[in-house]
C-alpha cells in the first residue's frame, strides 16, 4: 500500500523526528495508527455501554418506570455541571 501525505502532516512527521520524537517516518506512522486503534476501540466501548443503557431505559419505560421530564434535564444538567466543575 502506497501512502500520499499532504506536505504539511510531512512537515509534521519531520519536525516530530527533528525533535527526536520518532527516528523515521515509520515510527510516526505506526503510533499514529495505535493512536487510531485505541480511539476506534474506546468508541466500540463507549457505543455499546450507551447502547446497553438504552436498553435498559427502554426497559424501564415498558414496566412504567418514569420519572417527569424535568427531573431527568435537572439530573442531566448536574452531571454537566461537575464535569465541568472538574475540569477547571
């Protein structure tokens, strides 16, 4: 397989080298597509926990198990609220 880069990500490669980061393109290539790897898979993950959530709210809703709108925006509101709390 043959790989065209634009000249900027070559650009970056080799100032990541210069830096002494990577000893040659190929090291920079084969971490950039661990990185690739790692991301895909933790997406895989995080689709399949909310997909098992979904399921068990639609579960929940099927034996009447529900609660007023408001309250769910309440709850969801507070949990944006301290991640952006930690975040600072």
């Amino acid at each position: 397989m043959n790989i065209t880069l634009k000249p900027e990500q070559e650009q970056f490669i080799q100032s990541q080298i210069e830096r002494g980061i990577f000893a040659n393109p190929e090291q920079a290539i084969e971490a950039a597509l661990r990185l690739l790897e790692e991301q895909s898979i933790s997406y895989e993950q995080w689709l399949e926990e909310n997909r098992q959530k979904v399921e068990v709210g639609l579960a929940q809703l099927e034996r009447g198990e529900k609660f007023p709108l408001e309250v769910a925006f309440e709850r969801l509101e507070r949990k944006v609220n301290k991640l952006r709390e930690e975040q600072q």
